[in-house]
C-alpha cells in the first residue's frame, strides 16, 4: 500500500475508487485462493503421492510444493501446522533427518526415505486438520484409510509371489496383459514381510469396525449392514493375504493384537490376556520362543531365521555405537552394513533394506536423538488411547479406540522382529493412524 498511495495521488478522483476496489477484489480473490489450497490439502497430497513415492530425478523437487502448502496455511490460519500432542516429536524427528543429510554418502540412496519421511509428516497433518474442519471429518479418514488399504492389498496381489496353497493369487498377475513390476522393489516384487506390517495395520482397525457392526445391527440396522457388505470381504481379504505372506512374525503381532482389543474391550479379554501372557512366559522357559517362532535356519531372506537376526541386530548395535549422533544416513544400513560389519550367515550380495527391528532401524537412520523422538510418538500415542478411552461415552468412539489400539500394538510387535522403516513407501499408513488418535482424542475430551 505504501507503493500504491503516491500512484493513486496521481490518478483523477474518479479513477481512484476504480484502482482501489480493484485491489481490494484481488486481495479478497487471492486469500479465497489460499483458503482453498489450504481446506483441499488433502486432495494435493494425494496427488503427490505417486510421484513422492518414487522420487528421483526432477521428482525429488516436488517436495517443495509440501512447505509451500505449510506456508499457505501460515497465512490462513496463522500456524504452519496444526497444533498436536505429537509436535514436539515431530520437531525433532524432522530436525534429525536434516542432521542424517551430513552423514549421507549417496543422497540418491537416501531421497526415497527422506521424500517418504517429509511426504508421511505431511499427509499426517493434513488428515489432523482435514478431521477437524468437518464434523464427520474423523469418519471420514477412517474411510480413507481403510480404501487406501484397500489399493495397496490389490497392488500387494499383483506385486507378490505367492507360494502354495496361495498361488491362486499368482493367476491374477498372469491374467493382466502387462507383466507387473512394482518400482523401488527388489527385483519388482514386494516382499511378504513388509506387505504383512501393512496388513497389521489395517486389520485390527478392520476387525474392529466389523465387530462393531456386528454388535450394532439392531440399533443402526442401516449403516451396519452396509459396513458389514463393504467391510466383511475386505477384512476376509486381508486375513488370508496375512496367512499367505507365510510372514510368522507378522501373524504372532495380529495375534497379540486381538488379545489385546480384547482386553480393552472386556474383563474376560484381561483374564484370557493374563492367561495367554502366562502361556507364552512357561513356552520361553521351557524353550527358545524366538526359536520356536523363527526357526533357527536361515532359509531366505524373507524367512530369515532366528540366527540371522541376531547377527544383523549384533551389526546393528555396532553402528549405534560408532554413529551415535547424525545415524548411518536413511536407507545407509544396507550398504554400510556389508562394508564395516561384514556378515558370516547372510551374503554379501543379499540386499539388506532395514535392520529387522524398527527401534534399531530408527536409530541407524537418525541417530539416537531421532530413536528418542521415535519412541516419544509410541509414548504419545499410547497416552492419547488411554485419555480417550477413559473420557469416550459413545460405542462408536470406543470401538475406533479400540481399533487403533490394535492396529498400532501390531505394529510395535511387527516390527520388534522386522521392520517398515521411516520413511518407507508404506509408511504414511502408520502417520495417518496418528492422525486418527489424535481426532478421537479430541473428540472424546469433547464429549466430556
């Protein structure tokens, strides 16, 4: 303005007006536009997600595009994120991906994970703000969440080769008229493992929806039998992919996920947990468990033994030890790992991609400061759950609670003796059950 007023002194008195209105109609045009970049948010990073993905090349640059949404928000609404009990976390999780950048050797190497890692943050955000600007907004990304689960099953069929009695799957691989390569995959097929820690994370949070339906037929006859003509096939669906994944680990997680809903949900769940807790404390006297679940050959890399990962977390350790500030870069175990810590059990041209333990895998990416902000947001979220739970009066929050509980205790479990780093293409799942906790929270406190 102070540009504008000498040039309108100038200009006749009529005209004036005019020149003044006009501004004022672009200001007004221009802050309608930011607003709705801002309240369509989601919809960009949808867009994006494709390309972030996979990133290389002139890809990587449509980061940009992510703090340029943050700073647009900054002008709409004041903030550049929404305000959540994860920020602080968050903060410093972002702020140890900067710090891994002076330990990348490869930055070709690390781009896929630091794009997952600014590209899940993102999406995080904008599934808190996209909940609290409409009042069925948390449903709404439940939704989301489950179609997006959804995909990435069909993409999982296609992308795996599946072993008897499964190989039906294969048959739709050889149905299409393309042979199906998925990018950034070892060899283009998805591993099993990493495609059942997905799988962890949807299914409870599926089962207990469904449940719900079930337990609410008579008093929402409507929207339960339409959850259950949606949700029921999907469910099954995911069930037998988690079976057909052969991925031990990954069922023993689901496994200790439902005694653990269960539990929540009622007080003979907690006996049939103290029970099963009792079982599983005589199996480990009476035997290795780990052994029992693993197998103690290392068969392939898929199904690695019991001994295999002890020697890769012994490696692991080591390179806390000697890179215990910046991390080994993201994505740098892989290479690393054959070069200073070379392996007796697994050969050097086996593509490691992670650690087989996610607090491990966090600490070799950002340092220990970066496992510390890990562990934080598990700590957070556990507490949020907990608030939740306590202050919720509604069946239909208490069942989401109780979901999300399950979802993100398989995923501790899971990944315990595997991993989906951070960072990972999957991963953005993870960041969006975060988002959920933090709606349902406020939800719950509002309620009260």
């Amino acid at each position: 303005m102070q540009v504008i007023c000498p040039i309108l002194c100038h200009l006749p008195h009529w005209s004036r007006g005019i020149v003044a209105l006009s501004f004022t109609l672009v200001r007004k045009a221009l802050k309608q536009s930011v607003r709705f970049v801002v309240h369509w948010e989601w919809v960009w990073l949808l867009c994006l997600l494709p390309f972030l993905l996979f990133p290389n090349g002139l890809q990587a640059l449509l980061l940009l595009l992510i703090p340029l949404l943050w700073l647009l928000r900054r002008s709409a609404t004041g903030h550049f994120v929404p305000l959540t009990p994860y920020n602080g976390a968050i903060t410093l999780l972002m702020l140890m991906v900067l710090v891994s950048l002076y330990a990348t050797f490869d930055i070709e190497l690390s781009m896929p994970k630091i794009a997952g890692m600014v590209l899940a943050v993102a999406v995080f955000y904008g599934g808190v703000a996209y909940g609290r600007s409409r009042p069925m907004g948390m449903w709404y990304l439940v939704t989301a969440v489950l179609l997006i689960g959804a995909g990435m099953s069909v993409v999982g069929l296609v992308g795996i080769r599946w072993r008897g009695p499964f190989t039906f799957f294969n048959r739709l691989q050889n149905a299409l008229p393309l042979d199906i390569t998925i990018p950034g995959t070892v060899g283009g097929v998805i591993n099993p493992n990493e495609m059942a820690g997905v799988l962890n994370w949807l299914l409870p949070l599926g089962a207990a929806l469904l449940v719900g339906a079930i337990l609410h037929l008579k008093a929402r006859p409507r929207i339960s039998i339409a959850t259950l003509l949606l949700l029921g096939p999907l469910v099954a669906g995911w069930g037998v992919m988690l079976l057909g994944t052969y991925s031990r680990g990954g069922t023993a997680a689901f496994a200790v996920s439902l005694l653990v809903m269960l539990a929540i949900a009622s007080r003979w769940g907690r006996v049939l947990l103290l029970g099963a807790g009792v079982v599983i404390a005589g199996l480990a006297y009476q035997y290795n468990l780990l052994e029992l679940l693993l197998g103690n050959g290392l068969e392939t890399i898929e199904q690695m033994g019991l001994s295999g990962r002890i020697e890769i977390w012994s490696r692991a350790l080591y390179g806390l030890q000697d890179f215990p500030f910046t991390g080994m870069s993201m994505n740098g175990f892989r290479q690393v790992v054959h070069i200073l810590y070379p392996l007796f059990l697994i050969s050097p041209a086996t593509d490691l991609g992670h650690a087989h333990n996610h607090l491990l895998q966090a600490g070799l990416d950002l340092g220990i400061p970066g496992l510390i902000a890990y562990l934080a947001m598990w700590v957070v979220s556990a507490a949020l759950l907990w608030q939740a739970w306590r202050q919720a009066s509604t069946s239909g929050h208490k069942i989401l609670i109780i979901g999300l509980a399950g979802s993100l205790t398989a995923g501790w479990f899971f990944g315990i003796l595997d991993a989906i780093a951070l960072g990972a293409r999957p991963g953005f799942i993870w960041w969006l059950l975060l988002a959920l906790v933090v709606l349902v929270h406020e939800d719950t406190r509002r309620e009260t």
